[in-house]
C-alpha cells in the first residue's frame, strides 16, 4: 500500500470532527482557514461558529461594516486576516464575480497566501495541489529526511514539488486535510507518537533516530519592548473617550483610547509631562490598571491612567482625532485584548 493510501485510510478513521469539515462551501472553508492562521484549532471553533452565524454567506459578509466584522474576530487576534476576508468579500460582490475554483486565481487576493489557496482549491474544488502549512511541512521533513529550514520559500516549494508526486490524486482535498491531522494528531512538535503512525515503516527519521531533529526551523527572533500608556478619559455624563487605530502598527481598525507611546519605562511625571504636551490635560496621578501583553515579536508594557473632563465644551479643542460614547454603547466596538481586558476589570461589558 503506498502513502497516500496509508495516510486516507488512517484519516477516515482518526479525523477531527470539525464544523467546517462537515460542508464543502468554499466560503466556510475560507473562513476556517483564514481564522486557523496562527490560531489553535480548538480556539478557532467557537470564533468560526459565531462568525458564520452572523455572516452566513459572502454576500452578507460583503454587505458589513468593518466595525462589526472585526467586533466578530474580537479576541482571535491578527485582525489583518478579518480585514483581508472582508476585503475579498467585497470585492467578488462589487464585482460581480464567482467564488475563484482555482490555486492561481484564490493567490492573487490579498490574505489568501500559497497554503490557504491551496487548501481551498483541493477541499472544495479538487484541485490536485498539496498544501503546505507548518504542521505538512513537520511530517514530510521528518518523513524524507530534509534537513533545509522549513521556514525557506525554497524548501517549501521544495517541499510542494516531491508531495504532489504522492499526494492522491482522485482525493487531494482528503489527502491535504489527512496531512493536517497526522501533524496535529502524531507527528507532533513534542512527543510525537511514532508507533500511532501509519507510515512510521517506511519514515526516515524513525529508521535513523532523528525525529527529535527534524525539522530545522532558523528564525530570527528580535523582540520588540514597547511602553504604552493609555489615558481612560470620561466626562461628568460617563461617556467615554475612544480612538479608532488607522496607522500601520498593530491593531488597525479597532478602538481604544488616547495613548502616549515610549520605548522606555516612563516615570509618572515624564507621562504627565508627555500626556500635556499631546492633549494638553492634566492626568490623576493615579495608575487603575497594569499588565504586559505579548504579541509576535514585540511585548507590550501597558499602564492605564484615569482623567475626568469637567467640561464637554473643551472635547474639540482637545481630542480632534477622538471621540466620546454612552458607556452603554461600549459593547459595540471591536476592541483589542488589552483593552477587553481593562473594560472587564471596570465592568463596563
């Protein structure tokens, strides 16, 4: 029995059973992979069912504000992919064109990159293309010995080159999504288990013992520290201060509230000192709420500091760029996490 066959059979009885897999819809497919980059299959879940309740078709989802599907990726993180999904909604819609059938036209939509392409075309269109995410190239370093960095576009496409000579080809949706679980269920990053394994006879790391070296993964990790200050501004009415993120940093497209940014650890007087010079109002000397959060390849140090406005006539003079809401209308905006978080220890959502 050769490969593909070996990895099918093992499939059809070892599977996950996931809510995206019990259609071939090519938009719930889309939207699955879109929310499986750089995110946990079992985090995914919940997200996708609650994305495709309130966008259950593309059209519906091209009909949206911008606003309100990022509210519905709230919490997932990577909040390009949202926009990238929105985007390509949109643009079939105004358009007037059909669900892409194929590898070469799904690539050229911003979002969609050589392995969701792949997976799309092969899931719900049959296209005989392996897709090579970092849990296919996990399983086929180890299986053939490679021992070029995974990371490379050159091994990848190396990669894509020897697969497709093996992949099977009356099912390679099948195949692509078997290739997916080996990778999730077995051949694992740690621990993997060898003996579950259904080509584990003829795999090159169990034959010369290098599983525990396979695959070589060279990524440059330079870390980013970044100091955030953030300013919760409300007047005598309760409404609250808010600013929508457009530059191209971190978060663009959600909300939160005025900030002064430093690449070092401020004292309270160099942060009343900076918050003066940037809004012109004078900070409580006193700290409600304090955290770290980790991204990629930065880390956050954020501070929140109370102010209250006396008077709503000065809102303009100051705050051009923001704007004030009901504290009410609060559960309404797509918010970052830190922020979530922050609202959820002032139970205000």
């Amino acid at each position: 029995m050769d490969f593909s066959k070996k990895i099918i059979n093992w499939y059809h009885k070892n599977h996950r059973k996931l809510p995206w897999r019990e259609t071939k819809n090519p938009y719930y497919i889309l939207v699955s992979e879109f929310m499986l980059q750089q995110t946990r299959v079992s985090q995914t879940i919940k997200y996708y069912l609650n994305f495709i309740k309130e966008f259950p078709s593309l059209e519906k989802l091209a009909q949206a504000k911008e606003k309100n599907v990022l509210k519905k990726w709230e919490g997932l993180g990577y909040y390009s992919r949202a926009k990238y999904l929105h985007s390509f909604a949109k643009k079939l819609k105004n358009n007037n064109i059909s669900f892409p059938r194929k590898y070469q036209e799904l690539i050229k939509y911003k979002g969609i990159g050589p392995y969701t392409g792949a997976a799309i075309a092969s899931i719900c269109f049959h296209e005989i293309i392996p897709a090579i995410d970092g849990n296919a190239c996990r399983v086929f370093s180890r299986y053939f010995g490679i021992y070029d960095d995974i990371t490379s576009t050159i091994t990848k496409n190396m990669l894509q080159n020897i697969v497709s000579k093996i992949m099977d080809f009356k099912h390679p949706g099948i195949f692509n999504q078997a290739i997916m679980d080996l990778g999730s269920i077995v051949c694992t990053t740690k621990n993997p288990k060898c003996l579950s394994c259904p080509v584990n006879n003829s795999c090159f790391s169990i034959k010369n013992g290098t599983v525990g070296k396979l695959p070589v993964k060279k990524i440059k990790k330079f870390i980013r520290h970044r100091f955030f200050y953030y300013i919760f501004i409300h007047d005598r009415n309760q409404n609250i201060c808010l600013h929508k993120r457009s530059d191209k940093d971190i978060w663009k497209g959600l909300y939160d509230f005025p900030l002064v940014e430093s690449e070092k650890n401020l004292s309270i007087h160099e942060i009343i000192n900076k918050v003066w010079k940037k809004f012109r109002i004078i900070i409580s000397n006193f700290l409600i709420y304090k955290m770290k959060h980790k991204l990629t390849h930065q880390i956050l140090s954020i501070r929140f500091f109370n102010c209250e406005i006396l008077q709503n006539s000065n809102k303009n003079i100051f705050f051009d760029n923001f704007f004030f809401i009901p504290q009410n209308q609060i559960g309404e905006y797509p918010f970052p996490r830190p922020i979530i978080l922050f609202l959820k220890h002032k139970k205000m959502i």
